[in-house]
C-alpha cells in the first residue's frame, strides 16, 4: 500500500517520488497527442538521419512519451475539444491564401486533422510528423479521404525524419499544461530551423503564459477540511498527509472568474518565430499583485493563450519575451478574443473564457495565506525543464504577504 512522500514543513517543498508518477499517467492517458510529430499519408521514415551527430538522442522517456500517444482516447480527447479544434480550423481558413498551393509541415500531427485541413484548403503539399505509432492510423485517415496524393506522413521524430524541400507554412497543436509542460515546443522550433523557408508562416505565431493569486475554499474543504470531522470522529491527524498528497503536485482543474483574486500577471511571450530551444530550458518572472477583495489566498492558476498571426517579413530582434523586469498586471483586455477579423484569431484557456482540455493549472499552498483588500503579494516564478525527464517541469515559486514569506517546490510530471 502506498501513501504521498513525507510531509515538511508548511507551503514546503516536499522531495518528488522517483519514476513515473500515477498522475503523470493518468495525463498520457487522458491528453492530446503531441511532440516530435504525428502524421499520416504515404508513411516515411529517414534510415540514416540518427547518424546526424547535432541531434538530441532520443530518450527511453521520449519513447514512452511517443506511445502514450498511440492511444486513440487522447486524440478524442483533444478533437472533441472544439474551441480547441474550430480555432486552429478558423485559423486555417483565415490563412487559406498562404496555405494554397504551398508546402506545409505539420509537427505532432496526431491522426492527421490539421493537416487535412491544410490540405482541403488548397495546400500543395502537406508533411504530417509524429513519432507515435498513432501516425499508422493517420496514414489511413488520409487514404480514406482521397488525400494521399498531397498529405505524406513521417513516421518519427522532427529531428529525424528528411525533408528534400524547405516549407511555407508550419502548423502545430504544440501547447502543454502551463503552455510548457511536455516540451513539445521544441520540436516546432527544430521543424522551423530545419525547413521554414525566411517570412514563412507559424500556426499558432505567439503564446502568452498568465498567472494570478486564486482563492478555492470550496476545493480546499473538500480535500482537507474534510477530516477535521469523520462521521463525528476527530481525525485531524491526517491533515499534514491529506494537504501533502491533494496539494504537493500541480492540479489540472477548472476555475471561475470568481476565484481569481487580482488581473493576471504575464509571465512570458514566447513568439514562435525565432524562440530558442535554449531559452525554454528555464524561464523566471517577477511579480507583484494587490488583491482586490479580502479573501484567503489558497495558491495561484495559471493559463495560456495563443495568437494565430500572419507571416513575418523580417526576423524580429527578439522572438522570446521574458517579463522579469515588468512586474504591472496584464489588463484582461489584452487577453479578449479580437472582434475586427484582420487582427489575430486567439485561443484562450482564461477562466472566463469557455473551457477547454487543458482547463486552468492550480498550484496549491498547503495552508492558506488570510489576505485583506488591497493587500500586496509579491515574489518570483521560476520554471524549468527537469534534469530527470525534460518533459516534466520543475516548478520554483516564492511569495511573500503580510510580512511573511514562502517557498514553494513542486514537479509538473
């Protein structure tokens, strides 16, 4: 029988359990299909491309990564997320002049919907790419639609499979839980350097990672308070387990607009155009908020949008927008879908928006932090690929309020 780690101190950190965790399992079984690629058509695999010594090996975790995509939940999953789907169809439609008669990639294309899309919209050529074995499903997708002729799919990883022409037009349904978890960015950025011809087109162009002070009592009582009174039965001291095991780790949750305490503070913008892979090996912000009710803080969400932009003609003096420095909260209007239909089409997992797969990111504290009106909470985020599995994301957050200070661990498997 097993039971959480053991319990620290308070808002602590408490040391990770080795291996694959039961969340991170139940994540592969219940998300979407992605990195180094997914595809469907006339299957390709290059024979001789590993021997290229510039490429990053590829993992025992990048394998089960890759096979935890092969099941068919995760790609309905992520289909029948139809804010999620009709956005990158909108934005396909909308983009149908620079798609028509071009060649696209498509990185992680899971059973092939993007890229026939793509192709249905007049695109010359399609490249679908995915490492899992859900790409011999998505060969026959494109059969069954009589798309064979301009969708080809690569069965195996961006950075090994061969393309013999540069590309137009990169799609990609790349974003993970808090935007970076899974690290599936890094193959769109590998797709980019290798074949994107200069000014070429990156579907979705930008993504916005937001966070915000959120108070949960309800979530909180149901987790912890819970035992304070078992059918009359004292049974506080499971408290410091009961805290350690609903709150050590990063919950995957759905909020309102009601739980966020202040406008959200932006903690990076990653422009798709030239971001480096090295740049999202670690990213830190500073931040400060005022609440706007008195209410207790139970931890802080966080939530993504992406922008579906037009091509760039000249490469941008900086594609990667860390706001370390600017601490000022987002205004909410920043984050609205845009009415005028020539300004980008964005896909938002806001709180108030309607929900989608990937819901909101809750990192709880393990005891609440009582906060008056207008009450300052400040402090840093720093958020970084794992030594262990670069897939997972090692969380490092610490708040100060009221005179007091925190530090909170946590590891996103």
């Amino acid at each position: 029988m097993n039971s959480c780690p053991n319990y620290s101190n308070s808002n602590g950190y408490h040391k990770q359990q080795q291996g694959m965790s039961r969340r991170e399992r139940v994540r592969r079984g219940s998300r979407r299909s992605r990195d180094s690629g997914d595809g469907a058509s006339s299957l390709r695999v290059g024979e001789h491309q590993q021997q290229q010594q510039n490429r990053p090996p590829c993992t025992d975790f990048d394998m089960a990564y890759f096979h935890s995509y092969a099941h068919v939940g995760i790609h309905e999953e992520m289909i029948k997320d139809r804010e999620r789907t009709e956005a990158y169809r909108k934005a396909i439609t909308q983009f149908k002049d620079y798609i028509a008669g071009k060649v696209v990639v498509d990185v992680g294309c899971g059973t092939g919907i993007l890229s026939i899309f793509c192709a249905k919209v007049g695109a010359k050529r399609v490249y679908a790419i995915d490492a899992s074995d859900i790409a011999l499903q998505a060969n026959e997708v494109v059969k069954a639609n009589n798309l064979s002729h301009i969708v080809t799919v690569l069965h195996g990883r961006v950075e090994d499979v061969e393309i013999d022409e540069k590309v137009d037009v990169i799609i990609s349904e790349w974003m993970g839980y808090m935007l970076l978890y899974e690290s599936m960015l890094g193959s769109v950025i590998t797709a980019r350097d290798r074949w994107l011809k200069p000014g070429g087109l990156i579907l979705p162009s930008d993504a916005k990672l937001y966070m915000a002070p959120v108070t949960h009592a309800e979530r909180y009582s149901e987790s912890i308070d819970f035992w304070r009174n078992v059918y009359g039965i004292d049974m506080s001291a499971m408290l410091p387990l009961a805290k350690q095991c609903a709150f050590e780790e990063p919950s995957v949750e759905t909020i309102t607009g009601e739980n966020v305490l202040t406008w959200p503070h932006l903690v990076i913008h990653v422009d798709c155009h030239s971001v480096t892979i090295q740049e999202l090996e670690s990213v830190s912000t500073r931040y400060e908020f005022k609440s706007m009710m008195r209410a207790p803080l139970h931890g802080f969400a966080f939530w993504f949008d992406v922008e579906f932009n037009g091509p760039t003609t000249t490469p941008a003096n900086s594609y990667f927008t860390n706001l370390s420095v600017d601490n000022h909260p987002v205004d909410g209007s920043h984050r609205k879908k845009r009415t005028n239909p020539s300004e980008a089409l964005v896909l938002s997992t806001a709180p108030e928006d309607p929900p989608t797969h990937w819901q909101q990111t809750l990192i709880y504290f393990y005891d609440p932090v009582e906060l008056e009106q207008d009450q300052v909470i400040e402090g840093s985020l720093v958020l970084s690929q794992s030594k262990e599995n670069r897939r997972f994301m090692n969380i490092h957050l610490e708040y100060s309020s009221g005179g007091r200070s925190y530090v909170k661990e946590s590891v996103m498997r």
